[in-house]
C-alpha cells in the first residue's frame, strides 16, 4: 500500500479526472504509473539511439587522434592562403 500527498490543484484535477473517466483515483493512479513505467523502459540510450551511423563512416586516416595538432595546422594554413 502506498500512501501519497498531492497538492490541493493536482488533487482536484485527479478529482474532475475520476469524475469524467468514472474511475476511482486508485484506478487512474495505477495506470498512470504503468504508462510511466512502461515509457522509461522503452527509453533508448545516446548509443542506441546513434548505433547506426557511429564508426559508419570514416575519413580514411587512421592516425587522427594521434596526429590531430598537425592536422589543425593544416587546416589552418590552408584556410589562410585561402
């Protein structure tokens, strides 16, 4: 059993709620939680959501992040004789 404390405003729209639907707060509470449960489960994560593309593509250099200072200079000494 669970016991809850609601501000008054959330209480009286849980009220109208019960009223329209013709259901007791027990009821609407219950599946409120289930949806809830159920939405954080199907949830995917950053790399779930990215799995398909991440290391997908590449550049062809292998050595980037070990020769990534010389590759920033190039870049930038070509964007200035640009």
């Amino acid at each position: 059993m669970i016991s809850l404390r609601l501000p008054p405003d959330l209480e009286e729209k849980l009220t109208d709620l019960c009223n329209i639907e013709n259901k007791t707060k027990t009821d609407i509470l219950k599946e409120s939680l289930l949806l809830y449960i159920k939405s954080r489960e199907t949830e995917k994560s950053p790399y779930e959501l990215g799995e398909n593309y991440i290391g997908k593509y590449g550049s062809g250099m292998t050595d980037r992040s070990v020769n990534h200072k010389e590759l920033i200079r190039q870049k930038l000494r070509k964007k200035q004789n640009a």
